[in-house]
C-alpha cells in the first residue's frame, strides 16, 4: 500500500487485513460511551462556552468540509468495497445504495494524521479537539478508514456517519457537528457523535435486530436534537 504523506507511521504495528473474519458476536467487543442519555443532554444551549467568534465558528465548518472531501478524495483509491460477510452484516441497517457506495480501508504500519487546520484552530480558541490518529476509524464522506484491525461495531459507527452525511449533506452535517461540538465542550457528547455511539451500541447490544439507521437519523434531525443550523451568505 503507497504511504500517505499526511499519516502517521507507529513503531511495531501489526499488519492486517480484510480478509479476516468478522466476529460472531459485536457485544464482546470494549464498551463505548456515552449513553443514550448522554447524547440528549448534548444537545442545545448558546455557543459560548468555547468562547469562539461567529466568523471563527464558520471558518471552522469551512475547514473542517474541505478536510473531509480532500481525506476522501485521498483514500477512495486505494480503498475497497464492502463486500462479503461484512455486507451482509450491516444489510437491514443501512439503505443498499449507500452499502454499495461506501469503501473501508484498514492502514498498515501508519495512521490517519490529525487534520491540517488544528494549530489554526487551536489559535482562533477552539478546545477539545479530538486525537484523530487515536480513534478506531474515520469516517471521510463514503470512505470508512481504520487505523486499527477492523471490527464489527466500528464499521457500524463510522456507516452511521455516512449516512448522516448522505441524509443531510455535507454542508448541514458539518455546521452541525462543528456547532454541536462546540456546545457539548465534547467530542464523544456533541449530538452527532453522541448519536453514533447511541446506535452502535443498540447494533452490539442486540445483534441480528435489524432497524434503519437512516429512519433514526431523520428522526433526530427534524426532532431538532442535532441542534439547528444557521447559514451565512
């Protein structure tokens, strides 16, 4: 696999592949947090305990849109299809069209590098800012990327935000989860993630019980619990 000029190479990391198995049961994988009931309390309240300007909010959603399609427009080659015993398993949750859309790709030896826009951000008084070479995966637009082995769950969470992207689009998606993030003070508390995580573990604690993630997902969205989204010209 080409080594991405913006990854990160770890020392002694174990290769993997696709090809491997996934597991029978999702609900032994490592507990997730937050609750469900953690994701409602996410939601609303003024942005202002960031202390972030409006232009430096919308700024931030500008960025953080452009990093999401040049990320994708980076790993979509060299990515696979879902296929296999992986498909099936999330057949029933997510719509065809989107299964057959979406590609995974597990790195090796290297990781997803933070995004380019932190030091800025980070000067214009955001906080918080998740560790993007620690989380499981990333989602970017339709393409799922692993920094670790591939498991059941975290396929199911980072398809959860592929469909919120595919139901809202990427310009409402993006002022929400920026706007959502700011409010939560949390990356895992903002309503968008906070939602993924709820589902995820709906997916583990129940296995085989099939329900639409994109029914949910427009269930939050027009009951206002991604919060609102406010555009500027």
């Amino acid at each position: 696999m080409p080594h991405k000029l913006n990854a990160v190479r770890p020392a002694g990391k174990d290769q993997n592949s696709l090809q491997e198995q996934p597991e029978q049961n999702p609900s032994f994988q490592k507990p997730r947090i937050p609750t469900s009931l953690d994701s409602q309390t996410a939601v609303g309240g003024p942005i202002e305990l960031q202390y972030c300007t409006e232009s430096n909010i919308q700024k931030a959603i500008q960025w953080f849109a452009e990093y999401l399609r040049a990320e994708r427009e980076e790993y979509h080659p060299i990515a696979r299809p879902l296929t296999g015993q992986w498909r099936d398993m999330m057949e029933g949750y997510f719509e065809p069209a989107l299964l057959d859309q979406v590609r995974v790709l597990e790195l090796v030896d290297e990781r997803v590098a933070n995004p380019w826009f932190y030091p800025k951000a980070r000067e214009k008084g955001f906080q918080h800012l998740p560790d993007i070479t620690h989380k499981a995966a990333v989602t970017f637009l339709d393409v799922v990327v692993f920094n670790e082995r591939m498991g059941s769950r975290d396929l199911f969470h980072g398809l959860v935000h592929a469909a919120q992207l595919r139901v809202l689009g990427v310009a409402e998606f993006t002022e929400l989860f920026v706007r959502g993030f700011l409010r939560a003070r949390s990356y895992f508390l903002a309503p968008m993630k906070a939602h993924a995580f709820a589902l995820d573990a709906r997916f583990a604690g129940n296995p085989g019980v099939r329900f639409s993630v994109e029914d949910q997902i427009r269930a939050w969205w027009q009951a206002g619990r991604y919060g609102a989204v406010t555009f500027h010209s």
